[in-house]
C-alpha cells in the first residue's frame, strides 16, 4: 500500500472536484476518524484551524499525509489553505495540471509502450491468449497514447470481441490523429467504449443518466433504480437497475462498491451498492449528452455556480424543450441557512407538503411563491440517495415532480430570475425530473 509503512493510518485522501467546497473537504477528514465529533466551522478559516487542531490533539507528532487527488487548474490557493506548520505533515497534489506556483512537482509520463502493451493485454486478454491479429493491437495500443485510463477502458471494451470490431475501430481512429495529450483527445479514444454500447438502448442511456449526478460522488444504486424504472420500465425491486450496473462496472465504465450486508436474506437488490464514475467519463457522459440543439435533447444538465445562469435559461425567446430529464446542480454557499442540510425525509416534511395548495387553485400573482415553497420542500423531499424513503414518501416525491413540470409548462417552460435565485439559494441540490416528451 502506497506510503503505509511511513503514515501507517494517517493517510487522507481527498478527491478534488472542478468546484471544490473547502468546508465539505475538511469534513471529510474529520469523517474518516469514527471516534471524532463532527465539528460545526463558522468560515473556511475556521475550518482549516479546526482541521490543524484535529492534526495536533489526535494524531501528534506521527507522520501524516493529505492526498489531494485530481486538482483542476485554478485550485492553487485551495491548495495553499490546507498547508499548514505541523510537524510531520505532508500533502500529495495529483492532478493533470501544473502548479507553478509549488517547487516541487514531479511530472508523471504517460507509459511506454511495453507498459502499455502490458497493461491492455490484463484487460484485452484475461486468459492471456492473443485472439486477434498482433499489427491490431499495437495500433489500438499506440492510439490509446499511453494513458492508463484509455487503455483500461478500450482493453475491456475489445474483451472478447470479433477481429471484425478491432479492425473498424483502427480504421475510425485512422481518419484523425493519432497521438493526443488533451482530455478531449482522451474523451474521444473512451467514447470507443460508448460506441460498443451501441444496440444496447437502455445499458446506453443509463451510462449517459450518470453524467446527471454531481462529480466526485458516491450515488446510492436506489437513486438509479427510482429513475429507471421511470424511465426504462425496470422492475422497482432493483434486479435490473443492478444486474445493468453489473455490466457497466465490467466494461469498467463505473466503479460499483457494496457495504456488507448485516441481513444476507434481505433481497433489496439496490441498498447496498454504490456507484461512482471516474470524471472523464462522467464528462464523455454529459458531452455526450449535450449533442444536437438543447430544445432536443433528452437530458438537460444545468451546473450553476454562484449567480451564474446560462443564458439559454433565462432566455424568453428560448423554444419549448423535449428533454425527458433534466438536472439542475448548484454549489454550496457558506452563507445559506445549514437548517436544509441536516434536514431529512420525515412524516412532518410530508404533512407540509400535503398542506400546500394546488397550482389549479391559487391565483397566476400567487404561483411562483407557491412553486419556491414547494421547490424548499422538494429538496428534501426528492433526496434520491436517501434509502430510508418509504412508499408514501415516494408518491410525494412523484407528485411533486409532476406539480412542477406543470407550472414550468404554464409558464411557457421559462426560469424566472427570483426562481433562479431561490434555486441557487438551496444547498446542494440535484433535481431529476423524469419527464415526457411532451412536459416542456
């Protein structure tokens, strides 16, 4: 294991997402320590004094180690904040980018081509037997540019297959370049990957509604299995959202985890599992998704941060959209209400739903106060990853997606500027709306 012997327990490793939250980073470590109280921080300031003081009064003296996976370009001052004058403290930054501004970096390259040869055949070829012609692998290996992740995902997407299929995808790398050093170079080779999900509809678009889900996060196999089986009429016992999870993780597309069941009777095929992808995959998903003009699209994905609105939002010349799904992500703002945050699905949640008036029967001056009340509630009342929802808490859920669907159709499907707000104002919400093609 990398570094145990040196820090033995005191490894934290932190995934860094394009938006990263300094607050919820820190939580995390404090996580990772059972016997540690979840502290409440003030400011990213207080944070980072209660995460030097964690590191003091727990662990002491005792090599420590901060590993800090994946940093995007611009994080540099993200990074100045978690270093910190303690004996024995280090930090490890991965990430795709330089950082001019720290010394000692060291550049990894990409493989050799031994290397890569090596690493494709553990997954082209699992028993070890060359079943297609040597020139086809060394250039399928040689357009992968010797980037680990391409030649995982490509390996174990050409296990097995037909010479016929190594061929075709020689000849469609042939028509462009063939050495790459970008993401969107890489994006291009993994899509070889999407490619042969071709003639698989639903094993498809279910790989694609993954690109829905926020970046860096664990997303419970329940969420999928409520929105599948909305989407794709798959059983509501979850059978099927796992068994297409299954084969997902064997073409390497999602990395699927199970906690260890307790009662190995239980046949709740979904409470278990957890999914997460690797983020240049989750970013091949939403390209993938976001091709053709947005009023045809079947999934809508919508990231804002801070105040920041597409325009296409807020547009009031926008056309009618078809998506069938729509997610809308916002960051967390240290100055919101945290009353949301420790809020969870109860009977009260759902009395106060029940207690709000239909669109039908209040008056148009009233219906946008209506739908931000019913949309405070929604965030809490449509937590997909929350596996303790019962029936009824479902039916509310579904009840409110149609509600809102409906005044977003009576408002001829535009965000007003206040909706917009109030939508940034909530903490970390991700809305998925299974809708029909007609709802918009």
């Amino acid at each position: 294991m990398f570094c145990i012997g040196k820090y033995g327990n005191n490894i934290f490793f932190q995934i860094v997402s394009r938006s990263p939250n300094l607050q919820l980073m820190v939580q995390k470590v404090f996580q990772s320590n059972k016997n540690q109280q979840m502290p409440i921080f003030q400011s990213d300031e207080d944070a980072i004094y209660q995460l030097e003081q964690f590191f003091l009064r727990q662990i002491g003296p005792a090599p420590k180690l901060l590993v800090l996976d994946d940093v995007w370009s611009g994080s540099e001052s993200l990074i100045q904040q978690f270093l910190l004058p303690i004996s024995g403290y280090k930090i490890l930054v991965t990430s795709r980018f330089v950082f001019p501004r720290f010394e000692w970096t060291y550049k990894l390259n990409i493989l050799n081509h031994q290397d890569a040869m090596t690493l494709f055949h553990h997954y082209a070829f699992k028993d070890g037997v060359r079943t297609v012609q040597k020139h086809l692998v060394e250039e399928v290996v040689r357009g992968c540019s010797g980037y680990p992740l391409a030649l995982t995902v490509v390996g174990r997407s050409l296990y097995r297959q037909p010479e016929v299929n190594w061929i075709n995808t020689v000849q469609n790398w042939s028509q462009g370049q063939s050495i790459y050093d970008t993401d969107m170079v890489l994006l291009s080779r993994l899509k070889t990957s999407l490619d042969a999900l071709d003639g698989m509809t639903v094993l498809k678009n279910c790989f694609l509604d993954l690109g829905l889900f926020p970046e860096d996060q664990r997303i419970h196999a329940a969420a999928l299995m409520d929105m599948w089986a909305e989407l794709y009429n798959l059983d509501e016992s979850g059978m099927y959202t796992l068994i297409y999870l299954h084969e997902l993780s064997n073409r390497n597309l999602v990395d699927l985890t199970l906690v260890r069941k307790d009662d190995q009777d239980d046949i709740d095929y979904c409470k278990e599992h957890f999914v997460m992808q690797h983020d240049l995959l989750r970013e091949m998903a939403i390209h993938q998704s976001k091709q053709g003009s947005i009023e045809e699209r079947e999934r809508l994905i919508v990231e804002i941060n801070g105040n920041a609105f597409p325009k296409w939002l807020t547009d009031q010349k926008q056309q009618p959209i078809n998506a069938r799904i729509l997610s809308i992500t916002t960051g967390i703002n240290p100055t919101w209400d945290s009353s949301l945050t420790n809020s969870k699905v109860n009977g009260n949640a759902v009395v106060a739903y029940e207690a709000l008036p239909s669109f039908k029967d209040v008056a148009n001056s009233e219906k946008q106060n209506l739908f931000i009340k019913k949309l405070n509630l929604g965030c809490v009342v449509f937590d997909f990853t929350d596996p303790t929802k019962n029936v009824n808490e479902k039916d509310i859920k579904k009840q409110t997606l149609v509600e809102l669907v409906d005044y977003i159709t009576s408002a001829n499907g535009k965000f007003t500027e206040t909706i917009m707000q109030e939508i940034v104002r909530m903490v970390s919400i991700s809305l998925f709306w299974a809708l029909s093609a007609q709802s918009w």
